[in-house]
C-alpha cells in the first residue's frame, strides 16, 4: 500500500512514517510549509526551517522520499485569518480543528488520493471499521488524545486516513523511535499553537489586526465598571487570571461585548451555563441522528467532558443541555460529542 506519511518534524509523525515503512507500505514522507519564516514579526510555526530539516533526517534515515509542500496561502485564508478575526470578534477559536478539516485532511488528503496513496498522520486517535461505515474513536493513551481536534471527518475522509501512533502510549511512541534511529526520538512534544510566538496569542491578534483592536471596559453583570482592558482579543468566556481586577471575591468572563469594547464578569455561576447551541456541526457518521442523544460533550480540549443531551436541529445546528452547568463554554470554541470512546461529531459553540 502506498502511504503519504505529513511529517511535521515531531517524534509523533515520524515514527508514524517508521511504523508503515516497517510494515512494508510503500510510504512517502511530506512537511507542509505553512508560514513565511522571513518576517519575524510573523511569530513562528511547527514547521519552521529547523523543524522541515528535522522531518527530511527521519525521511533519511528512514529511506523514503521526502518533500516539502507549500500551503501557507490556504493556511494563511482557512486557518490564521479566521483565528485573529474571530478573536477580534470576541469568539474563542481553535485553530488546531480548522487547520485539520481544511488543510491536512483536505488539501493533503487531495494530494494523497492523486497519488493512490491513503494519508497517515502523527494524531493520538484511532479509525475503525465497522461493517461498511468507519468510527473514530479517542486514542489508547488518554494524556495524549486529540480525537477533539478530529471531529471534522467524516467517512469519506476516514476511508482513507491512517493513525499509526493512535494505539500506542507515547513512551512506546519514543521507545520505538528510538529503536528505528529516528534523530528526533527526543525531540520535546509542541504545547503551543503552532505559529504564534511564545504562546501570547494576545500579542499576535495585535500585530496582526492593529486597527480592530480597542480598549475599553470591564464591568459587572449589573454593569458597575470595575477597570479597563487594552482589547477583548485578551479575555475567552470563563477565564478567571489575569483580569485585574480588584474585589474580595474571584470574577470570571462571563461574555464578551465586541461591539462595545466591553468585558463582562461576574460570579463562577454567572459564567457558567448548561445549555447552548452549536453551528457547522459536523457527524463522524455523515447523516444527523434522527432525534435527541444522550452524549458526552468535551467543550475544550482538556475537558473531561460533561453527560448531555444533544439534539440536531435543521442545517449544520445542534442543541446541547447538559447535565449540569460547566464553566467557560466560549462562544467559538468547539464543543465535540462523544459515546464512549467514539467520536460522534461537533461544532462551534455560538
């Protein structure tokens, strides 16, 4: 089988490449370059110079073709633009879910079937077939999953989509790195979003969309003004650090007003909430279910998640009423629906 293996430079998606090389698969390694490296006002990306440099020694070492692919224009429109609009709008995005429906398993999954290839990627999760449909379920190591980020597939994606990593823990992931002489068995795993510098996404949004920033007000549910803020691009629903605020009890985000310049707080329970909706609702399965489900819905990446009932409206909509109230469901973050360990689907919050 022939394999186009996206290797970003990590130790994940390597020893993905490793471990269908091994198998016998006819594999091809690729690094998408995303961001221009020449303007350091730019912030950085997971697939800088250094990390392609790294990806080309395990494709080296590994004996298979390597190649670098050149997406920072659809990355730029479909990922980096809506993540400093959205934020400048007051919304919560991820950028990780937008760049994997619309660039890696889109335009790469594109590029892959060109090839008569299946694409395999580093990602902690797992595709199962079942009968004649394909089930997405969350990886074997829990630390590490990141089947929320994957909601956006459907069958027709996971047809041909491969997650070699998914049913490893990661130290067998660098356990078998090692044995397989990868240069980058070692490497440190990535925790930030990918192109924004030191993790401030804040000063990114900034640099990025200078006149769309305002100051303007913090004020209380009951709208007494407690301080100011230098932009609502700086605070997400449910936040608590970093208010600066005085009072003798904590404040949360409750909602954010763009419009206004305005950064609304209150109480734990203010800024919490047990039902909302969610758009571009997205099913692993293809077709809504006919009726309400019982689910469990992660509304961040590092949620547990909380029991719910979610029920598909008309269009891409769906109605969520949890259990009991969570805080910091943020407008633009997605919510993913769960049974068990498989992935039923998702959407934005709104």
């Amino acid at each position: 089988m022939r394999v186009l293996v996206a290797m970003s430079g990590g130790v994940d998606s390597s020893t993905a490449a490793a471990l269908l090389a091994a198998e016998g698969h006819e594999v091809v390694g690729v690094t998408m370059r995303v961001w221009d490296y020449s303007d350091p006002a730019r912030g950085r990306t997971c697939c800088a110079p250094e990390d392609v440099d790294d990806a080309r020694a395990a494709a080296r070492r590994l004996g298979i073709p390597f190649y670098v692919a050149n997406v920072e224009a659809r990355f730029r429109e479909r990922v980096v633009d809506r993540f400093v609009d959205d934020y400048v709008s007051g919304l919560t995005p991820n950028p990780c879910v937008a760049c994997n429906t619309e660039v890696k398993f889109d335009w790469l999954l594109a590029r892959a079937r060109a090839l008569g290839a299946k694409l395999a990627t580093g990602h902690y999760a797992r595709v199962e077939a079942r009968g004649p449909r394909f089930v997405l379920r969350t990886a074997a190591d829990p630390a590490k999953d990141q089947s929320y980020f994957l909601y956006g597939l459907g069958q027709d994606a996971l047809r041909d989509v491969l997650f070699p990593v998914g049913g490893l823990e990661k130290p067998a992931v660098r356990a078998t790195a090692a044995r397989a002489g990868l240069p980058n068995a070692a490497k440190p795993d990535s925790q930030e979003i990918c192109f924004v510098q030191g993790g401030d996404a804040g000063a990114f949004v900034a640099l990025r969309a200078p006149a769309r920033v305002r100051p303007g007000e913090i004020v209380t549910t009951d709208g007494r003004v407690l301080g100011r803020h230098a932009g609502v691009h700086l605070f997400t629903v449910g936040q608590r650090r970093g208010l600066g605020v005085p009072g003798p009890e904590p404040r949360y985000v409750v909602r954010l007003e763009p419009e206004a310049a305005r950064v609304v707080v209150g109480t734990a329970a203010e800024a919490s909430r047990d039902a909302f909706e969610v758009r571009e609702v997205s099913w692993v399965a293809g077709a809504p279910p006919s009726g309400p489900i019982e689910a469990r819905v992660r509304v961040r990446h590092r949620h547990a998640g909380e029991a719910a009932t979610v029920a598909p409206g008309a269009g891409a909509i769906a109605a969520v009423r949890l259990a009991r109230p969570v805080r910091g469901v943020a407008p633009g973050q997605a919510a993913v629906f769960y049974a068990g360990d498989e992935v039923l689907g998702g959407g934005r919050i709104v």
